[in-house]
C-alpha cells in the first residue's frame, strides 16, 4: 500500500507557510480568502508606485514592503528584483524565514469544486507538498498518495518511495493562463474543465509554470525561485514564472526531488490585456524557440549538490550559451549570480546538502 497519505487529517503549517502576494492595489480580494488565510502570516509585495497606500483588510497578519524597503534591505542587489512586474514577488520568497511558501495574484479568487464546495487551496498545496512525488515512473493511477489511490501494476517495488516534492502547481477556473496570440483568437473561452487529479511531471519534461496559484518547499528549492529581469527596463514581460519554472525543473531533475501539477483550482476572474501582453511578451515567444532546447540539453555536475550551486552552474550556461541569443541573457545570468548572492546574505543558514541520488543526474 502507498504511504504517507495526509488527506483525512492534512496539516495546517500554520507556523511553517507565507503567503505571498505581490499587487498594485488595495486587497480587498482577501475578504474572499479570509476563513482560509487569516491564521497565516502575509508577506505583501508592492509593486510600481512606493509612494501609493495599499490597504489591507484588518484582522490579517502581514508584513508590506514596497520598492524603497527592498532598496534600504538589499542595497545595490536590489537590482535583480523586477520592478513594474509581478516578478517582484520574488522578494517575499527571499525574506520569509518559513519552510513552505503559498503565492497567489490578487485577482484569484475561491474557486468551486463540482459540487458546489469551496475549494480549500492552501490545504490541497499542503497535502502535495507532504506527499512524495513519483519523477522517475509514471503512474497511471496519477498520484499513488492520494486516498483511494495506489501503485498500479508493473511499479518497481524499488521506487515506491517517491521522491521529496519541491513543488506544487495549481490550476484556474474561468479565465486561462493563455499567452497574447492564443488570447486574441480565443478571447470568451473559459476553463469550466474541473478535473480531479494531481500528478508528477515526470524526470526530463518541462513545464510551463504560473506563479498565479504555486506553492513551493522554500528549504528544498527556494533559492531556485528567481523570476527574473522583467518590467520596466527589460525587453520582456510576463515570462518571469515560466522562467523560473523551467530552471527549477532542471534541478529538481538534477537533485532527485519532484513537481505535481493539478489540484487546487482558484478562480481566475480578470483577463489581462491581450494588446498590453503581447508587447510585454513578443520576445519572449521569439526566444522560447532557443529556451526550451536549451534547457531541454542543461546538465549539472556532482558537485552541485545543492540548490544554490546548482543554480550558479545554470547561470554560466545561461551567459555562455544564451547570451549569443541576447545581450540581454547575459545581464539576465549576472542577475541570477546576484539573487542567490542576495538569498545566502538574507538567509546565512541555507544551502543545505541535498546530495544528488543515484540515477537522478542526468
């Protein structure tokens, strides 16, 4: 029988988990999130504007930074956080000092199941993280773990284990995480789609990552969370999560450690500007072309044995390699040398030892 099943009494990881939410405006959207977020701390991350005033509805515990507090705490890093870009958030991931990280847009709201519930996000992000993911063989029974649910016949024995889960990726009802071009051919679609399943993707697959709805084990793979140079200044937007999707698969992949895609659902109730996307993201979808393959082709040595070294081997690739692509990728690499610079002065402790597993590395 599979082990570690959490879903009849999950933990609430009221003292382990932030919430992180980065936003340009007043957040009245918590009302809505209040009888599952109350009991946890909010790191708020002001984007744009540091002289505007964000409300926040009484009765939560947060902490608020804007651009000024992340100039005064990082002093000359501070230029690897994004501005202008909800890469900001980012910064919240850095200055929590808790294990488990939940961040959400503040334009996601309570989703319904098929019967009418309300969905409970934050605990099924739990109850994913807690569990084992299965990288190296796929089961077709999708998540072993998970109540009423098992190894199917043909599982090695050997790999029932699973592997620590590093990730959780959530989904959105009603309005897609849909890219400029797709936005403009299919502008009324929405996902009505809800469907029951959490699964690992599997060891050599990348992901496209939203940050809309993620949660992640910060003492796993934090340091691997940068999303980026994006907004104002940059030749690119709205790339920040899938970049930091796709560099965090190629060390989960490298360390042994897993990403389950699926459950939970939030509502997703404004579509961004297609017009405005499109300008922020035409590079992007240029470049991808070069992006995917290259960290389709990324290898990491033994010696990267944890996420930090990991991530500054990645940065050399991303100069040597990308940057014939785009000057741009080489400002990109020296930043991702600076954001784990700034994480290990921010976080004296981290950079724990993972090790890299047999048959793990590629």
């Amino acid at each position: 029988m599979a082990t570690a099943d959490i879903s009849k009494s999950s933990p609430a990881l009221k003292d382990e988990l932030d919430i992180v939410i980065p936003t340009i405006r007043n957040l009245d959207f918590l009302e809505m999130w209040r009888p599952f977020f109350q009991p946890y701390h909010l790191i708020i991350v002001q984007d744009g504007d540091p002289s505007k005033t964000i409300k926040v509805p009484e009765g939560f515990d947060y902490e608020l930074y804007n651009r000024n507090d992340i100039n005064k705490i990082l002093g000359p890093k501070a230029s690897c956080i994004s501005f202008k870009d909800s890469a900001c958030r980012c910064f919240g991931y850095m200055v929590s000092k808790k294990k488990y990280i939940f961040t959400i847009d503040d334009d996601c709201f309570v989703a319904k199941d098929p019967t009418g519930k309300e969905i409970n996000a934050l605990e099924q992000h739990i109850k994913n993280l807690l569990t084992p993911s299965t990288p190296f063989f796929f089961n077709t029974l999708y998540d072993p773990y998970r109540e009423g649910a098992d190894f199917v016949r043909g599982y090695p024995f050997s790999l029932r284990e699973g592997a620590p889960t590093a990730v959780s990726h959530g989904l959105w009802l009603n309005i897609p995480d849909y890219d400029a071009p797709t936005q403009l051919v299919k502008p009324r679609e929405r996902n009505t789609r809800f469907v029951d399943a959490v699964m690992t993707i599997p060891k050599g697959t990348l992901f496209p990552m939203c940050g809309m709805n993620l949660a992640f084990d910060r003492e796993l793979i934090g340091p691997a969370m940068y999303f980026g140079l994006m907004g104002d200044g940059q030749p690119i937007g709205r790339y920040d999560d899938m970049w930091a999707g796709w560099c965090t698969k190629v060390i989960c992949d490298h360390l042994g450690l897993g990403i389950k895609t699926g459950l939970p659902y939030i509502w997703h109730s404004k579509a961004s500007n297609p017009f405005v996307n499109l300008k922020k993201e035409y590079k992007g979808i240029y470049w991808q072309e070069e992006l995917i393959p290259f960290f389709q082709s990324a290898t990491l040595s033994k010696d990267a044995d944890t996420v930090q070294k990991c991530y500054l081997e990645l940065s050399k690739q991303v100069k040597a390699k990308l940057g014939k692509v785009d000057e741009y990728f080489s400002k990109l690499a020296d930043a991702m040398v600076t954001w784990i610079e700034a994480w290990d002065e921010l976080n004296p402790t981290s950079g724990v030892l993972i090790g890299v597993p047999n048959g793990a590395a590629k």
